[in-house]
C-alpha cells in the first residue's frame, strides 16, 4: 500500500537563487610609500600583521631634520625678539611724531624697518613649519586599518621620496568585498530585485559551515 497525502495548495512569494563562483577581494588597498629621500633606522611591524590606521610602520632617519628644526626654531625666536624691540620703537615714534618732537621721516623709516622685520619673522615661521612637516614624514604610520603584507625595504636600507617601489601594501579586510560575475540573461531580473529592497548575497566559504550575509 502506498499512503499519499494532500495539502492544500496556497500562494506565496519563492526565493530565487542564483549561484555563481566568486573571488574575495580586498576592500581597499594601499600602498605605502616614503615622502623623503632617507634611511629607514627600525620597522615596528611584522609580514602579515594586522596594523590599525595610524599605527607606526617605519622610522626614518630624522637626524638631520632636527638639527634644522633646532636652528629654524632659534631663528625665530631671534628675529620675533628683534620685531617687539622695532614694535616699541615704532610706538614711540608715533608719540613723538604726533608731539612733533621729531620728524615725520623718522617715523617712516621706523614704520619700514618694522614692516620688513614683521616679513622677516613670517618668512623665518614659514621655514620652521616646513621643516616640522619633513619632520613628521620621518614617521610613515599605516593609512588604514587592515593586514600588512610582504616588507618590501628592510631597516638599513635607503628610500626615495614616491619611489616606484612601495615599502609595503596594506590590504583593508573588515570590511571586505566578494566580487562575483553573473550571466547577463539575469540582469534584468537583478535590476527588479534591487529595485524592490535590498538584495541578499550568501558567500559559502570553502571549510566553512555558515554562509556569510551581505
């Protein structure tokens, strides 16, 4: 005897799955390069670390750069030094102009010599400031937060500023794409899908048991 059972029958909205092989890709990928031409002195990571944004990769040699930051800074403390002496000199002229006490030329070359100081403490800042940038390129940090891959320039070595030659590529993982191409007879069929909601994507990893939702 063979049992047979019945249901009813009813109406209801079928998933449709299409199934397709695909690649993880990195979500983004940076490659780390040096802005100054120097000697790298330490590498404060490993190949394959996972490094967070802003965590410190290398260290340049900064020997150089400080000594100029050192003797920029001491001019400029110089030269604004000399400015607040010709700014005093410079208000009392204008006193004793105005009490006619001395001569209108003598306030004026005051006045120059008080402009061309104040250019001067400006020109003096502008160079420590640049200094100071060079400065803080002696220390590469990593751009992004992801897994560092191979060391391309060891400690030792000496790099170029935008070399061709990255020091090493850092590949954001978390989050992290899955790239896959499908047949184009479905396009349209994923268009109408997209356009009613969001469309869900299951990613089987090999060795994995649960899917992964994106």
């Amino acid at each position: 005897t063979v049992s047979v059972s019945v249901s009813k029958p009813e109406r209801k909205d079928v998933s449709i799955l299409l199934e397709q092989s695909g690649n993880v890709i990195a979500y983004e990928t940076v490659a780390v390069r040096s802005r100054l031409d120097s000697q790298i002195m330490s590498v404060a990571f490993k190949n394959g670390d996972v490094v967070e944004k802003g965590a410190l990769l290398f260290v340049l040699d900064d020997r150089a750069s400080k000594a100029e930051e050192k003797q920029l800074a001491a001019n400029v403390m110089r030269d604004r030094a000399q400015l607040d002496n010709l700014r005093q000199q410079y208000q009392r002229s204008i006193i004793l102009t105005q009490k006619k006490i001395q001569a209108k030329a003598n306030l004026d070359q005051t006045k120059a010599a008080f402009l061309a100081q104040e250019a001067t403490v400006g020109a003096s800042q502008a160079a420590l400031d640049a200094v100071r940038v060079q400065l803080a390129y002696t220390r590469i940090t990593s751009p992004l937060s992801g897994r560092a891959g191979t060391i391309r320039v060891t400690a030792g070595n000496t790099v170029k500023a935008n070399d061709t030659e990255s020091l090493v590529t850092i590949n954001q993982i978390q989050p992290i794409r899955v790239q896959m191409a499908l047949p184009q007879n479905t396009l349209s069929l994923v268009r109408s899908a997209i356009k009613a909601g969001e469309v869900e994507v299951l990613a089987q990893v090999e060795g994995v048991e649960m899917p992964v939702k994106g």
